[in-house]
C-alpha cells in the first residue's frame, strides 16, 4: 500500500506525514492480519499521531484518552464553573440594576422635596410663594387643607418678608374658596407686618378670584383673564326625551322636594324659585367679599357682578386689580426680596412620584392600544 493512499485514508491526519512520522506509516503498512497484542499497537500508533500533531489548548491529552472518566469529570467541571460564572455575572448586573434604581429614586426624592418642610426653618429673607392651580375643590390640588397649609407655613416662617399667591384656576368650590379667604384674613391680622399679593397668571374666575381679593394687592399679566363674579347650577332634562322613547319615570320619596333635582322629572316652578333665591344669596356673599377686599378701588360698572369676565388690562380699569406684572416683577419690585421660596404643600415625593409614573405607564398603553388598532 502506497504513502499517498494512506495519507487519503486515514482520518486522523489532515495533511501528508512528513519523514518525522516514520513509525506512523510503519503502524499503517502493517499486515491486515496480526498477531495477539494488535490492540495494544494500535493505541501506540493512535498516540504517536496525536504526538506528532501540533496541539491546541482543547486537544484531548493522553491521561483523558487512556482514562474516560477523568475526560468526564473534566467536561462536568468546565459545566459547573460555566454556570457559576453566568450565575455569579446575573447577581452582578442584577446588583448594578438595583443600585442604579435607588440612585435614580433618591434623586427624584431631592428634586421634587420642597425647599422649606418645616415652617420653623431659617432659610433667610425671602418672599414667600403658594401656587394655587386648577379646580378648587376638596379632593384636588387647590383644596382648602392644602393652599392653608401653605400659607401657615408661609407666613409662620421667620425669614419671610413677603407672601405672593400665584393663581391659576377657572373657580370651584364655594365653600372651599370661602375657607381659603376666611384663613387669609385671619393670618394678616395675626401678621400685620407680612405683605400679601395674589398675581393672577392665565386665569381667576369665580372662586379663583374669591381667594385673590384676600390679599393686599392684586397684579395679573395684561392678558389674563378675570371675573366671573357670579353662582351657577347646571343639569340636564330628559323629559322630553322619555316621553318620546316611551319611558315611564318611578320616582319615590319621602318629602315634598326631595326629588326636585332629578333630571327625569319636570321642573317645578316653586322649586326653580327656590333654587334661584339659594343661588342669589351666594351670590350676594360673593359681591360682599369682593367689597370688603376691594373696597373704594372698586370702579362703578353695571356689569361687575353679572358674572363676565375682562382682560387684565380692563380689569385694572375696572378696579378688579391694581397692576400689570408677573409674581417674579412683585417680589423683585413691590416686595423687594427677589428670592423667590416656594411653599406650596404638595403629597410626598414618592406619591407623587408613584402617581407620575401611572399616568405615564396609562399614557403609554393607550398608545399602545391606539397603535394596535
């Protein structure tokens, strides 16, 4: 048998033998029969090809070929300390993870924590500010507990040299505006010494401007809008609508008027009367306490209190405000202080953190939503 032929047979080598691997062809030449001890000379020539080869650092060595189980064990140990080191990089980026997360909290913590918690805190002379936003009512962000709570704060503090009510709201709850200016009017008798201003930023209608005539002075931008002097009851009536569809109205009570703001029943010509005279005598609470802030800088206009609402421009025309300027202007300029505290009582940081978060997680899933349709 030729050396070319064997070198094409032989699957051990990938490339011809060269004269150094005389014992290996010698092996390969050997007869096909052979004597007993043929096992044993075939293992030296399968060595002898494995030494003549040039070996990487996975090539199986002589120990693992001679004994399989140490070639087991080896492959079970590289096993183990694979999983090892995935397991030992998971709780590493899993610590990252997490170490990043608390970083990020606390950071929103700081961030959005007001700059004063405690109305006994010095923090030097400043002009204190309480932003009074959106609908007035007891369950939103302008209720009565939380805009006191500022204005306490506000004026208990030692280094306030001025406060400044920073309105934005299109009114609300009567009651609570009324529980608003009652603590105002309270707080500058206890505090003679300590200004207030309200500035009115994009509006203050209604009971935005029941709380604003609190103050000592009122500013608003020339654009803003303000009024609204005036008491409303709205709903809706489906009689007509029934009496079409065929619908009979079961309505039980027990007393006379119980039911007489019930959309699916008539209006009651008596009950209208009465309604209207409730609404007229809150209204007249309105324009006494619009009085009594105003006073004499009230201008003698027919439309006041019909519930209209002017420019800030108008309104200082109509003695609605006394000036055009924006709560950095009042306190740089009227009050004097330029440093600007902000007071406003707010949830936790991490209620309202919480809270931001699920709106954004809502947002998200309607676009979601919206996208998938």
């Amino acid at each position: 048998m030729s050396d070319d032929k064997n070198q094409d047979n032989d699957p051990w080598l990938g490339e011809p033998a060269g004269p150094a691997n005389t014992e290996q062809h010698a092996a390969d030449d050997a007869p096909a029969t052979q004597q007993p001890g043929q096992g044993e000379e075939s293992q030296n020539s399968l060595l002898g090809r494995l030494r003549g080869k040039k070996r990487s650092k996975d090539t199986v060595s002589e120990q693992d070929i001679e004994n399989p189980e140490r070639w087991e064990r080896k492959v079970i140990e590289k096993l183990v300390l694979g999983l090892f080191r995935e397991q030992r990089k998971s709780r590493r980026w899993n610590l990252i993870f997490k170490g990043l997360m608390f970083s990020y909290l606390l950071m929103l913590f700081f961030i959005y924590m007001p700059d004063t918690g405690d109305s006994g805190v010095s923090i030097g002379k400043h002009t204190a500010l309480i932003d009074i936003k959106g609908v007035i009512a007891a369950d939103a962000e302008a209720s009565a507990d939380g805009v006191i709570s500022g204005l306490r704060s506000a004026f208990n503090n030692k280094g306030t040299a001025g406060v400044i009510m920073r309105i934005n709201s299109p009114g609300g709850s009567p009651v609570q505006a009324g529980y608003i200016n009652d603590e105002i009017v309270r707080l500058r008798a206890k505090y003679p010494d300590i200004p207030l201003y309200s500035v009115i930023s994009d509006i203050c209608a209604s009971g935005g401007y029941y709380i604003a005539v609190a103050a000592d002075h009122i500013y608003a931008d020339k654009a803003s809008i303000v009024g609204s002097i005036g008491v409303l009851m709205d709903g809706f009536g489906f009689v007509d609508a029934m009496n079409k569809l065929g619908v009979e109205r079961r309505l039980l009570t027990a007393g006379e008027h119980k039911g007489f703001l019930d959309p699916f029943s008539p209006m009651n010509s008596k009950e209208k009367q009465h309604i209207e005279a409730l609404l007229a005598n809150i209204h007249r609470q309105f324009i006494d306490v619009v009085k009594k802030g105003r006073g004499d800088r009230l201008e003698d206009h027919d439309e006041l209190f019909s519930g209209l609402v002017w420019s800030g421009e108008q309104s200082v025309a109509m003695g609605l405000i006394d000036g055009l300027g924006s709560s950095s202007y009042v306190a740089r300029e009227v009050i004097g202080v330029e440093k600007i505290v902000d007071f406003t009582h707010r949830p936790p940081a991490l209620e309202r953190f919480i809270e931001r978060l699920g709106v954004a997680m809502a947002n998200t899933v309607a676009s979601m939503v919206g996208q998938i349709r």
